[in-house]
C-alpha cells in the first residue's frame, strides 16, 4: 500500500512503523570517551591509595618547585591555543588552525620540559622516586600525567600532519575536535592533581 501526499506531505498507512533513528557515535569520539573514563578511574584509585597511605604517617612533607605552578600556567595557556584551533578550523581558517596547533604543541613540549626541571628541583631537596613515600606518589602521579600528555602530543602531531596535507576543514573537524577533548582532559587534570598535591602534602 502506497503513501498518499496530502498537501506535499508524506502519510504512514496504517499499521506501518517507520523505521527508527539509528544513533551512531563516532569512533574516534568513543575512543577517546573512553580514554577519559579510563584515566579518571585509574587516578581515582591512585588518589585514594595516597590518602590511605598518607593516613598511616611516616609522611615526609616538602616544598613543591615554584616551576610546577609555571608549567601549570603553560598549559592553561596551550589550552587556550588548542580552543582557537577549534574554533579556527569550524570556521575554515586553515592559517590560524596550523599558527594554534603550532603553539599549543610547543607549549605542551615546554610543559613537559618544566616538568622534568621540577623532578630535578626536588631531587636537589632530597626528594626521590625511591624514598619517603610522599615523594614517590608525588613523581608517579606527575610521571603518569606526563606519559598521558605525551600520547596528546602524538595527536596534536597526526592533526598537524593532517592540516597540511588539507584534508582538516570545516567540513571534517573530527579529528581536531577529538584532540580539543583529549588536551582539555589533560589540562583539567593536571590542575586537579597538582591542588591535590598541594592540598594533601
């Protein structure tokens, strides 16, 4: 039984359901969702551990590195870039796009070099991965976030690589949208790490 037009507008017969909405996610959204969840659930654990053991006493206290807060404000800043980029490629502006994607990862790579410099600092006031187990949470929670910035580095290449090779427009922003989520992930989490160290030293 066919449809009838009523006034240019199409009528179901009868007794017939039509089809529903088939939701899909994208891959890359899922993948990187699921990343997240991931990295949320093993810091929770750790955090947890850090309490629990911090609980117990024997925990030695120490100065954080002033260069800890320099490398936060770094990569507030490359978050900043990162959301230009965004904004940039939705709006077709290639130039801008690869001038953001440029900084942001500039910045994250000075990040991740003050970082190694606050690891160095602390090593100067006594502090080792092998020691007090204060100092041993504070270098494995710094070295995991580390680790993580470093795959967001690996991203921000493939979509460096992929805006020269044109194929990042507003037409096909997955990719600098995924990165967007992935690095605001990381900015978000380091700032929660780092009061939390700070908090709980």
């Amino acid at each position: 039984m066919s449809n009838k037009n009523i006034k240019g507008h199409s009528v179901t017969p009868i007794g017939v359901q039509e089809p529903a909405a088939v939701l899909s996610v994208n891959k890359w959204k899922f993948i990187i969702w699921l990343f997240i969840i991931t990295i949320v659930m093993l810091f929770a654990s750790q955090t947890s551990a850090y309490l629990v053991r911090r609980a117990e006493g024997n925990w030695a206290e120490f100065e954080v590195p002033q260069i800890f807060w320099y490398s936060t404000i770094v990569l507030i800043i490359s978050s900043v870039s990162m959301q230009w980029a965004l904004i940039s490629t939705k709006k077709n502006n290639i130039a801008n796009l690869k001038i953001a994607v440029g900084i942001t990862f500039t910045f994250g790579v000075l990040f991740l070099i003050m970082q190694y410099l606050g690891w160095q600092n602390l090593q100067q006031q006594g502090v080792f991965l092998k020691g007090n187990p204060s100092g041993s949470f504070f270098y494995i929670f710094t070295g995991l976030h580390m680790a993580h910035l470093l795959l967001g580095l690996g991203i921000l290449t493939a979509t460096l690589v992929m805006t020269f090779k044109k194929e990042v427009n507003a037409d096909n922003t997955i990719l600098v949208e995924v990165c967007a989520t992935a690095w605001h992930f990381l900015d978000i989490l380091w700032i929660y790490l780092f009061v939390f160290l700070l908090y709980f030293r």
